[in-house]
C-alpha cells in the first residue's frame, strides 16, 4: 500500500513539474520566424517543344475501335495426328480451370466403382465419374482411386495438331473416402 502511494506521488509531482513554466522563448521564436519573408520558388524549368509526328495509320486497324477476335486458320501439318472430338458438348466442369478445383474426396458405389468429390473455388460441390470431363483442356478422367483422380488432356501444340497429357488431382485433407 505505501508503494502504491508512493508511486502515485510520485507521478503527480513529474506531470505538475511538467506542465508549469513558461513557453515565452518558443512564442518568440515562432513570432519570430513568421515575420521573415518567405524564400522565392524557383521557376519551373521550360521544356522542350516537341516535334509534331503525323498520323500515318489510316489504312491499319484503330487501336481505340475493338475488333472482332478471329482464330487464325491453321493447316494440319501433321495429317493424320490425333484430334479431340470438337463436336463434342461441353460439361461444365469444362469451364472451369483444374487449379480452381479441389478432390474434397471419393464415394464408392455398390458395384465398386468410385465416384470423385470435387469443389471449386467458388464452393461449389460437383461429383465426378470415369468418362466425365474436367478442366479447361478437355480433361478426360480415366481413374479414380481413394486417394486421386487421373485425367487425361488435350493440349493443342499450335500447328493443328494435339497431343494428350495425364494429370491427377490428390486429396489433400485427410478425410478419405466413404464406402456407400
């Protein structure tokens, strides 16, 4: 108790030596400073005239005018090299990119076959079975395990032709999978 008074005393004896006094010196000084002229600024440097360039671009397409986007032909080079059926109606997984998609986990039926869990990055919940496809690249799933979705895509290679690519999504959590 007596500490507790004693710093209390304390305090009030600092915050009372602080607040007294005079500020005349800083009232002079401030006065003081006002009453000077205020230095001259300086003129902002003069810049060079440019040279007038004329517009020479009336037969080009105006860069402030969209244009329609036109895919350029491309000849087969390859001939016989191999093709996604581009006939084929999309899914809606389709549109949808791989890296937005997560395998939350998987379901297997009766007859043993195994269904996969997929959410997107919007919260969306999809399910998934062989034969379905997913992703921006045509992705064809192939397989399904507890543990992983193998898809296989096209890639375009830029000269007319394709060529397939495998791609698994993994779980990620440990929930596993539901026997149903």
């Amino acid at each position: 108790m007596r500490l507790k008074t004693l710093l209390i005393f304390s305090s009030l004896s600092v915050l009372t030596a602080c607040s007294g006094g005079s500020h005349s010196d800083l009232e002079a000084f401030t006065e003081e400073v006002q009453r000077m002229p205020a230095p001259p600024i300086k003129p902002a440097p003069e810049l060079p005239e440019l040279a007038r360039v004329a517009y020479t671009g009336r037969d080009v397409r105006d860069p402030f005018v969209s244009a329609p986007v036109q895919a350029r032909a491309i000849d087969n080079v390859g001939g016989d090299c191999p093709q996604p059926d581009l006939n084929r109606r999309q899914s809606e997984l389709e549109g949808v990119a791989l890296d937005q998609l997560t395998l939350s986990g998987t379901l297997k039926s009766s007859n043993n076959l195994y269904s996969a869990l997929l959410i997107s990055n919007t919260g969306r919940l999809y399910r998934v079975e062989l034969g379905d496809y997913v992703g921006l690249n045509r992705g064809e799933v192939m397989q399904i395990t507890p543990q992983q979705v193998l898809l296989r895509e096209w890639i375009s290679t830029g000269d007319g032709c394709w060529q397939r690519r495998d791609t698994t999504l993994q779980l990620l959590n440990s929930q596993g999978s539901s026997d149903s």
